[in-house]
C-alpha cells in the first residue's frame, strides 16, 4: 500500500499499530507462530472485530480459518511504522530527560539511533552520553545537514523549544519528537510528535478521582 492510500487511515488506527507491534513482538518470542484475531482480542482487550477493520486498512495479512502468521505480522506492522529502516536523531538538551531517552536501548534496537546532542551549557561541549557526543547548539544545523538526520528530539523549556524550532524549520529535519510543554509550528513537511508529561499524568489523577468518588 501506497503513502497516498493511506492517507485516509484514522489517526486511531495508526495509534493502535505501536501496540499491536509491541504484543506481537512478544509473542514472537514467545514462540506463538500463528494467532487468531479472537486470541489476539483477549490478550490486548481490543475487540476482534476492532482487529480485523484495522488490519484490513493494510490489506489484511490474515487467512480465514488460519488466522495470522505472527512472525509475517510483525514484520509487515514494522514496515508500515517504517521500522524497518533505521532513523538517525540528534538530542536538542542535554538533561535528566535527555541523557535518560539516548540511555533507553530500546530505541536503538527499534532502529533509532542517536548520533549526536545539542546544548547550550559550555561544560558539557566534549563530553558525551554513552557514546554520543555533546555539542554547542551553533552547529546544529550545519551539523543536521552533514549527517543526514531524520528526527530532533527536543528535552529543552518551553522558550526555547520555540526559537529551537524556527531554525530547525531551516534544516531539512524530517520529524521532530517533541518533549517541551508547548505545541509546535512547523512546515508542512516536518512530522511532530509531542509528548506532554503533564498531561498524560493529569489524565491519571483524574481517573483515580473519578476511581474513588465510584466507590
């Protein structure tokens, strides 16, 4: 299937791939080599019927009375999430949550691999997280250019993540995974996704209040 029929897909369907990856994943190694959409429904509390309408979005991949190859789903919802191709990314501030996100070897083993990091703190210039080294923010862009960089991940306060992204905007960055509590303006071009901590923990306290005043 093409970018352009994929177009129509819901941002819901596509919300729900990481996770069917992730299941699946594990049943791979699990040595499941062949699940119906009925198990698959019990173990992700996803409705069967909600399985097979999001699957189909893509083809199918399934046989009637079969089921689905586990290894062959994997491997095709990791084509569709582009996973199989490796994202180069630089870390734009170099912080508890940055130095945490280059440290998750998680990423690299999906196949985001973390070249260099950005900073405008004069002591960490030279130095590095793990084997990623640290420099000045000036040579950002000049650096995105040289390296062919995919994606920016930003860890920096809500001003700069702003100024950060209007020069960002001039560099022929791809995407940016966006963890400043601000929403981004960008071309049309450049992907975003942001990840709002507050948010989603804020999400929390309001199911356990609605928990407890159910009781």
């Amino acid at each position: 299937m093409t970018a352009v029929e994929e177009r129509g897909i819901s941002q819901a369907v596509i919300g729900r791939l990481p996770r069917y990856y992730r299941y699946l994943g594990d049943l791979k190694s699990e040595g499941v080599e062949r699940i119906s959409s009925q198990e698959l429904s019990r173990i992700m509390n996803v409705t069967a019927s909600q399985i097979r309408q999001d699957f189909n979005n893509f083809g199918g991949f399934g046989q009637q009375g079969y089921g689905y190859n586990t290894s062959y789903l994997y491997e095709e919802i990791g084509k569709i999430l582009g996973l199989n191709k490796q994202h180069d990314m630089i870390l734009i501030g170099a912080g508890n949550l940055g130095q945490a996100l280059v440290n998750y070897m998680n990423l690299k083993n999906r196949g985001f691999s973390f070249k260099g990091a950005f900073d405008v703190n004069p002591s960490l210039f030279d130095k590095r997280i793990g084997n990623v080294p640290i420099y000045p923010m000036d040579r950002m862009p000049s650096y995105i250019s040289e390296n062919h960089i995919d994606i920016a991940v930003l860890t920096v306060p809500k001003a700069a993540a702003i100024e950060i992204t209007g020069v960002l905007a001039k560099t022929p960055i791809k995407a940016i995974w966006n963890f400043a509590h601000v929403d981004l303006k960008v071309p049309d071009r450049i992907q975003v996704e942001s990840v709002h901590l507050q948010d989603s923990l804020m999400k929390l306290s309001y199911n356990i209040r609605r928990h407890e005043e159910g009781k």
